[in-house]
C-alpha cells in the first residue's frame, strides 16, 4: 500500500476521535498537514482533544457528533460543507464493545446486541451517508472503517487461532463481521469514483476500551492508528474494499 506525498490542505474527520485510537489517528493526520475535525459525544473532551492537537502543532477543530444521532451527523456535515466545502479523509471509528456478560448467544440480551450495532454497525452508515456527498467533492477521498480481526469469520473458525479461542459474542463480534461486509458494499458503490473504502484492524490496544477485559495488553493506541492512518493516506493506485491490519489482508 503506498501513500501520497502531501497531506496539506486535505480536510480529515474521525469519530470517536477525543480519547484512544482515534485521537492518536487524529494526531496523526494532523501532523501530515491534515485540517482535522475530531468528532465527539462529549463536547468538552472533544476541545480537550483539539487543544492538544493544537498545542502539538496541527490544525484541529471540534466538531458534535454522536453517530446514533442522525441530527448530529447532518449538523456535522453542514458544518464541514459551510467550512471547508468538501472532505477528503472519513474515519469511522467511534464503537463500542458492550456488556460482555451479556454476549453469550445462547442467553444474549437483545437490548445490548440493539446497542452495540447502533454505534458499530448503524451508526457507521448514519455517518457515511451525511458525510458522502463532500467526499464525492475530493480528488482523492478516503474512507476507513475501523473493524478488528474479531470479524473475521475466518479466523473465527479456525481452530488453534487467538479468535477462536475466545469466548462466542452475539454482539460486538458480529457487528464487526457485519462492518467488514458492509465495507464492501460501500466499495463496490464506489468503484467509479475516486473514493477508496477498506477496513482497517488496529488489534489489541491498552485503552478504555480493552480495559473491561482485564488482561495486560501491550500495544499502544499509537500502534493500532499506523493501519488506519495509512489506510486513510492511500494514494490513487491504493486498494479499495479490503481488510487490513499492519501485516497486510486478513481473511474475511
């Protein structure tokens, strides 16, 4: 996968970018030259996040968005058209991992998979579908829907794999299986344009969102941001419609 040279100009939005793996993705982009717009839940952390951004130097601005919220995603995109009137970089990566107790699929609770694929799953085509037509503005748009190798069905099934090992979900998991195929679909949309969609697989980081696990985990949110981030920095002869992590392709 190769990258374009210069990022200057170019107009980046993550979600879920005020804590974790979509801050350090934010950071990222801005420190290529990218103008970002960290999106958050929480307006006070999402200026906390565009203050530190700023203060390492790059350009940041907060923007309100809860992807469960279509009035958000709408005001969101009105913001970025009435600002800077297209977007070049779409990064799906606010989620969630819900209760864990509650995922076996036996006895799941139905309200928790609702939840989790309202945020994973929902709230990536609420998102998309707000924000798609100022990507059809860039030359080169972007989009990178942060997934994990957790939704790779074949990994799943294959005995002796870390996956397959761990205990069966109703909800997170599939909800990023479904990521994964709904990434796919976007791409094939997409094919005639200059937009490129892919899955990225950050793996296991030490982060608010790996916490609840309760084991040692010891890749950075910096780690997991270099696939995502050089998904997102794609040049022209990039791939589109796939599902990576550092290494290279998973399987679906």
């Amino acid at each position: 996968m190769t990258n374009e040279q210069s990022h200057d100009g170019r107009i980046a939005l993550v979600t879920g970018a005020n804590k974790g793996i979509g801050r350090e993705v934010a950071g990222r982009l801005a420190a290529l030259g990218m103008t970002v717009l960290v999106g958050a839940r929480d307006a006070d952390r999402g200026a906390e996040a565009v203050a530190a951004l700023r203060a390492a130097g790059g350009e940041a601005h907060a923007v309100r968005l809860d992807v469960t919220d279509p009035g958000t995603a709408r005001g969101a995109a009105e913001h970025v058209a009435a600002s800077f009137g297209r977007l070049d970089v779409l990064v799906n990566n606010a989620g969630i991992p819900g209760a864990l107790t509650a995922q076996a699929p036996s006895r799941a609770d139905l309200t928790v998979v609702r939840e989790v694929f309202e945020t994973n799953v929902f709230g990536v085509i609420t998102v998309t579908a707000a924000l798609l037509p100022l990507l059809r503005r860039s030359a080169a748009g972007r989009i990178v829907n942060v997934s994990s190798s957790l939704g790779s069905c074949g990994l799943m099934s294959t005995p002796g794999t870390h996956q397959a090992g761990l205990p069966p979900s109703a909800a997170y998991v599939p909800s990023k299986s479904a990521l994964n195929a709904l990434t796919v679909q976007y791409a094939k949309e997409l094919r005639d344009t200059a937009i490129l969609v892919n899955a990225a697989d950050p793996g296991p980081c030490a982060t608010d969102f790996t916490a609840p696990l309760g084991y040692d985990v010891p890749r950075t949110a910096a780690d997991g941001a270099t696939v995502v981030v050089r998904l997102a920095t794609l040049g022209a002869d990039g791939p589109t419609g796939g599902y990576f992590n550092e290494a290279g392709s998973l399987p679906w």
